[in-house]
C-alpha cells in the first residue's frame, strides 16, 4: 500500500478579523511557504485541493494563480469547519490511488467578527436536521450565540451523564493558552487563571467567554508526495499518513436525545476506531494530538471519543495532567483552536502544520518528547469528522 508523505507545511500566523491580508494574499503566503519547506516547485504539483468556507465559487483557483497558473486540477472543497482536513483527506487518496504522485492541499478564511451565522438568509437552513434535534432536545435560547447553545448542550448532556464540575471544562483553556506561550503562530498566548476563564462572560451550559474559540483569519497549506516521488527527488518527507478516516452523521444521530450526538460525538468515536484498527495502533502509542477545541466541551467529549480516557474519565484525566506535558498525551500542543484561532478552512492544515513539526521534533519550545504518532481530529458540524494519524517513516 503506498502511504502519502508529507513533504511540506507553510502556515502564516493567525490574525484578528480585520488585521490580516486579503484571502488570497494569505493563501498564497501559506503555499509559498509550504513550498519552500518541501524543495518543490509548483510547476511539479499535480493536483490541488483548495479549502475555505467564506469565499465565492473558485477562491482556490484565484488564490492558487497567485503562485502560478500551470493547467493542474483544482478543487474547491467546503465542509464547514473539517474543510482543511477534507481538503488533506481528498489528496491522501489522490497519491494512495496512484492518481497523482505530487498534491497540493491548501486552506484559507477571512473571517468577521462575532459568533457564526447564516450567510444565505433566504433559504432553507443548511443545519435544519441538526438544529431541530437540538430544539427538540433544548429548546432555543435567542440570548446565546447559537454554536454556542450546541456545544454548551453538549457539555451539559456529559455533566448530566457523568456529574462533571464546570471548572474542569474552564481548566481546558487554562492548559490551551500555557501551550500557546510557545507558538509564535497563535492568535492568543497571554496566559489565562482559571478564575479569569469562569470569570468571563457566560455563553451556555458549563461556557463561558474565554471557553470559545475566537474568529479568525489565516492560511495553511501541505504538499503530500508518494514514496516513490520523494525518492526520485531526494527530498526529506519523513512523516507520513499511517491512516486516515472521514465520517459523516449516522441515523442514530437523529434519532437521540443527545446534544453530544447532536455535535458529532459519534463522527469522532467511529473516525477514531477505523483508523486504529487501520494502523494496528492505539490511544496509548500516540505522544502528541491536535484535537478540535471550538470549544472547552468539544475538548472534553473528544477525550473519550477519542478513547484517550475512558467513557466517563475526562474529569480525571484533565485533574490529573494526563492531557499535557508529562501526562499520558499532550493534546493540542499548538494552543488549539482556543488560542492559536480558528479560520475555518485553514484549521485542518493548520493541525497538520503542527503534527509534522512535532514528529520532525522541530517544535521549538512546544516540542513532546519522543513522539512516534501524532493524532488530529477536525470536526465540522452539518456534518463530517476527519480523523488522521501521522508517523515517521
């Protein structure tokens, strides 16, 4: 079977709406930097996946010219907040299938300000079988933005559950921004208390301000190659893709009266189990995790989606440090998507962006000792799951 490789990762810092450059000027920025790492020219890339949720039909192509027109495939993808790892997803298959042995993967978003909403008003809503489970199970509250109803019901669905307190879901953004410190690419690193995390403006449920990711604006971008191509051109691609997996929302999803279900805890836990069973590892072999943190709930129920604790065990994992330097696992080592930001389409990319160094052990300050696997897990509600698994070659 032939295994993608990661040749290449360029990402530009992330940015508060309004101080970035323009889409295309940071897609541009993320591929050209991605490039470089890699030692591949453009006019040697054979096809591209372009990813990003705001942006009009073809903003890949208009970003990919900037950096070269040469005739090659590209393919816009959007599922909403997996975009960047559906992008990846797409070009794994792409050099697995032998279709092409050079693919670009790239992801972008110019974000505004504020909590999410609807672009397209005069239609039927696209979360219509989501958000009706969710009015069914909680109603609607018009003071809350509503994201945040769904994963603040998620983190009141586990507390129901399991008895959870709510300031080990505030300890998760505690342990988000002391990770930040270290990464010049996050938006946020000022260190956080847990006071000032419960202290911060209520949302819903357990959250609270300072609990949800913020907008974002920014760029990433990967080159993947066979085995085949990084030896015909010497190139240093020693991480690779030991296995990968997509889902989408089962029946049973619709049918419970679970807001964990309603955000894709079952996505996670089905993508997770394929690619364990795939690469013959599991939770315990893996050193270093980017796992989606929209917000503290999300963190909390992928821990045990993710089987890195056991069902009803996140409270103790996260008391206990098991979820950061010296513990069992260090997840989101970058900041996550708590503090280093969240532009949709550059998330997925920008998760492997981190992994890849992690496994070079060119991390810097943020570096995990000894990783041999890295796990990321990105998320969109609508819906679609993407779990990945690197590892040295």
């Amino acid at each position: 079977m032939i295994r993608a490789r990661v040749a290449g990762v360029g990402m530009i810092p992330f940015a508060k709406p309004g101080q970035s450059e323009d889409w295309d000027v940071m897609a541009e920025q993320a591929i050209r930097f991605a490039l470089a790492d890699s030692g591949i020219s453009y006019d040697q890339v054979q096809q591209a996946f372009a990813g990003y949720v705001y942006a009009d039909s073809t903003a890949g192509q208009s970003a990919a010219y900037r950096v070269g027109c040469t005739g090659i495939p590209i393919v816009n993808v959007n599922n909403n907040c997996s975009t960047g790892s559906t992008a990846l997803w797409l070009a794994r298959a792409a050099i697995e299938s032998g279709m092409a042995d050079c693919v670009l993967a790239f992801g972008f978003e110019q974000m505004l300000p504020g909590a999410l909403g609807a672009v397209f008003n005069d239609r039927k809503r696209t979360l219509d079988h989501h958000l009706s489970l969710q009015e069914r199970i909680q109603g609607e509250d018009d003071t809350s933005p509503l994201v945040a109803q769904q994963f603040g019901g998620a983190g009141l669905d586990y507390q129901q559950r399991y008895g959870a307190s709510d300031d080990v879901f505030g300890l998760i953004s505690v342990k988000a921004r002391a990770h930040a410190a270290n990464n010049p690419m996050a938006l946020l690193r000022a260190p956080l208390t847990l006071d000032e995390v419960m202290g911060s403006k209520h949302l819903y449920g357990p959250l609270t301000r300072f609990q949800a990711c913020p907008p974002t604006c920014g760029a990433a971008a990967a080159l993947l190659v066979s085995p085949a191509f990084a030896a015909k051109h010497g190139l240093n691609a020693g991480v690779e893709i030991v296995a990968q997996s997509m889902t989408t929302d089962y029946a049973a999803t619709f049918e419970s009266a679970s807001m964990m279900s309603a955000v894709g805890y079952e996505m996670t836990r089905e993508a997770a189990r394929a690619v364990y069973e795939s690469a013959g590892v599991g939770p315990a072999d893996i050193q270093a995790i980017e796992l989606h943190d929209c917000f503290t709930a999300n963190e909390l129920i992928s821990y045990e989606a993710l089987g890195l604790c056991a069902e009803g065990g996140a409270e103790a994992y996260i008391r206990d440090g098991r979820n950061s330097y010296g513990g069992d696992h260090v997840t989101n080592p970058s900041g996550g998507l708590l503090s280093k930001g969240h532009p949709l389409g550059a998330t997925g990319l920008a998760q492997c962006y981190e992994l890849t160094h992690q496994l070079r052990g060119t991390a810097d300050a943020r570096q995990v000792d000894g990783v041999r696997f890295g796990l990321q897990h990105n998320l969109g509600l609508g819906g679609a799951c993407v779990v990945t698994l690197y590892g040295r070659t």
